[in-house]
C-alpha cells in the first residue's frame, strides 16, 4: 500500500507485467474493483466486509 493505495503487480507468466492496477482506499473499501490482466482481461473482486 502507497499513499492510501492498494498496488498489484501482474507477477504471473499470463498477463503484462507492465499492467498495475491501483485501488484507491482513502474514501473506504469498494464493494468491486477490476484488476486487469492482458489487453482488457482480467478478473473482478467483490469484497464483502460484514461484521
């Protein structure tokens, strides 16, 4: 995490190592966020915080 951001780099063989995603957390979580892999692929994360 960097100045309120969540970074992921693409480490795996399948997708573009040049690709980062960036989730913004300084207003609260998303509830989705894409994280791309190659040329508009990837996957979408739902994130449920329930107490």
């Amino acid at each position: 995490m960097v100045n309120g951001q969540l970074i992921f780099e693409n480490n795996s063989r399948d997708c573009d190592p040049k690709m980062v995603t960036r989730v913004d957390l300084k207003l609260g979580l998303p509830k989705t966020f894409f994280r791309e892999c190659n040329k508009g692929k990837g996957d979408i994360y739902l994130l449920d915080i329930t107490k």
